[in-house]
C-alpha cells in the first residue's frame, strides 16, 4: 500500500454508506456501521466494531476488540441520533470502549488529538477528552466527565459522573475520583483521595520552567497548606501572585467547579 491507497480486508463487513478517506485500512473482521466516517490514514486493525454516528480523524489507530459508538448506558437513551467525534492521531489499545451520547448531555462524545488509551479504559456517554491525555489500563470515566489537555488517569482509576479533571493532572492507580481534580496536580486514593502536592514531574517533562513551577506551587501552598478557605485563598492568589495563564487555569478551574475540588492531603 502506498499512502492514498485504502485497504479493506475481504471479511471485514463495511456499511455501503460509510465514508472512508484515502489511506484507510480496515483488518480482518472488523465492522464499520452505516452512519461512520473514517479521516485519511487510520488503521482500523482486526475484529474492531463501529457503529452509530461516528465521526473519526485523520492517523488514529484502533488496536483489535476495541468498540466505538456503541448505545450509552444510560437508561434515558431512546435511540436518538447521538455522535461520537473523535480527532486526529489517537491511539486505542485493545477492548477499549466509547460510547455515544445522550439528548440531555448535549448529544456528543468528544475526543481530541494525540491521545492514547490503553487496553479496557472506557470513555462513556456525553464525555469530553483534550489532547495529549493519557488514559492508563482500565481507566473509567462515568457520563458528562470532562478530562482536559495532558492530563493522566492511573490504571483502574474511575471517575463519577460530571467530575472533571484539569490540564496537567496526574490521578494515581486505583483512585475513586467523585470530585473535581485541579490541575497541575497529583492525587492518587479512595476513601479518601489525598493530594499528593503538583505534578512537577509531569510539569517539567512538558517544558514547564523552574519559576513557572515554583509559582504553581505556591499557589497551591495558599489553597492546601494555610488556614484559609478556599475563597479566601482564590482572593490571596488574586493579591500576590501576577496574573498568568496558569494562575487563570486555577482560578476559572475553582470558580466553575460544580462537584468541588479534592483538597484532603497527604
């Protein structure tokens, strides 16, 4: 095969109204539904199944057993015409499972670009995923999460409905998410989850500057390590820490928290 060229293995089953772009490269065995459309150069590799109104980008790779666009498991699913959307250069490891969404949270799974989900980590009902998010074996996200850019779900962490988890967040193995994650931070645990201080590691290997991290930390050192509630340490923040992108991303991150934030320490 050359790069426009798009392969097709004689026992896959492809729908007649399925779009394929050139590049597309479909294993043994694999189903694609009626309503799916495949971006240029994704390797669908064997015994794949796709289904419902699946919009997929361009260089993604799914790794055989994985499902995509699959009925919610939401019992409010009237078989409405839900999306999944998925972006560019993903990569999904085996037995690894999105679901569409539901009327009443928007009608669309959302996915971003350059991610990578390892073998048994689900993406459920009307969820949105950023780019560059790592999603360890057996990470789980419960309807309406919301995982923003470069964050990292530890193996068999599972997160409860509408919680989020902010950009740069590292959540340990095992953990049972039911708040919000703030971001730049690393919390592993369950009953309780405990903060374990930044991401500094990650932080670092992402090009973040010694000054940049060591503001971050200070930020948290108001929220986690002082006397003051979580408004008044916002408000500290305000006073002296010089407005930045990252003292932004906290901020907004708190003031739109709707399940609260995880704030239990080590």
């Amino acid at each position: 095969m050359d790069g426009s060229e798009t392969y097709i293995h004689p026992t896959a089953e492809i729908h007649t109204e399925a779009f394929l772009d050139e590049g597309v490269f479909i294993g043994p065995y694999s189903v694609i539904g009626k309503h799916v459309s495949i971006g240029k150069g994704t390797k669908i590799d064997a015994h794949v199944y796709m289904t419902g109104h699946t919009l997929i980008g361009q260089h993604c790779h799914f790794f055989p057993y994985t499902s995509v666009g699959t009925e919610p498991q939401d019992l409010t699913y009237k078989q409405e015409p839900t999306r999944v959307i998925i972006g560019d250069r993903n990569v999904f490891r085996g037995f690894m499972t999105i679901d569409k969404g539901t009327v009443k949270g928007g009608g669309e799974t959302k996915i971003g670009d350059d991610n990578y989900f390892m073998a048994y980590s689900h993406i459920a009902h009307d969820c949105v995923v950023g780019n560059h998010v790592v999603f360890i074996n057996g990470a789980t996200l419960g309807g309406h999460c919301f995982i923003d850019d470069y964050a990292q779900l530890g193996a068999f962490s599972g997160l409860h409905q509408f919680c989020r988890t902010g950009k740069y967040a590292f959540i340990g193995g095992y953990s049972v998410i039911t708040q919000d994650v703030l971001p730049f931070s690393r919390v592993a645990g369950s009953r309780p989850v405990l903060f374990y201080g930044i991401n500094a590691v990650g932080l670092r290997r992402e090009g973040f500057s010694r000054e940049r991290i060591q503001a971050i930390k200070k930020m948290y050192h108001f929220l986690f390590h002082s006397d003051l509630n979580t408004s008044q340490a916002v408000e500290k923040i305000k006073d002296e820490i010089s407005p930045s992108d990252d003292r932004k991303e906290i901020i907004d991150f708190i003031s739109s928290s709707k399940r609260g934030i995880l704030k239990k320490q080590q």
